[in-house]
C-alpha cells in the first residue's frame, strides 16, 4: 500500500469516528448495526485495514457520510 493509500484510509477512519460519536453511538453499537466485530470498527477509525467496498458503503450509508473522492 503507498503512503497516499495509507494517508486516505486514515482521513477515511478519522471521518468514520467523528460521524460515530456525532451521532452518540459507541463502536459496539454500530459494530452491531453493521455486523461487525467492534474490534474491526477500531481498526477502520484508525485506518489500520484496507475495507472492502461493501463496508464502505454500509458505513457510509449509516453515517450518512459524503463519499471522498480524489483525482488517480
């Protein structure tokens, strides 16, 4: 993974755990919400895992994130 993959995932987590305690909820509740792991939830807010699309667009959709973009 490059350092600016590294850089997006950790901005991803960063957004991902700002809209999490916005919205009052712990990671094991949206942990449950997903079906997830809580441990996992951790490690996207952290941008230590690469997540497959399908979390991110339930993340995304539950949080009700705009979805980031950058130019390849």
């Amino acid at each position: 993974m490059s350092e600016e993959d590294v850089l997006l995932f950790q901005e991803l987590g960063r957004q991902i755990r700002e809209s999490r305690e916005r919205q009052h909820l712990t990671r094991e509740a949206l942990a449950e919400k997903m079906g997830i792991d809580p441990s996992h939830v951790w490690k996207l807010e952290k941008g230590k895992v690469n997540m497959k699309l399908t979390t991110f667009l339930k993340l995304y959709t539950l949080l009700s994130l705009p979805v980031p973009h950058r130019s390849i």
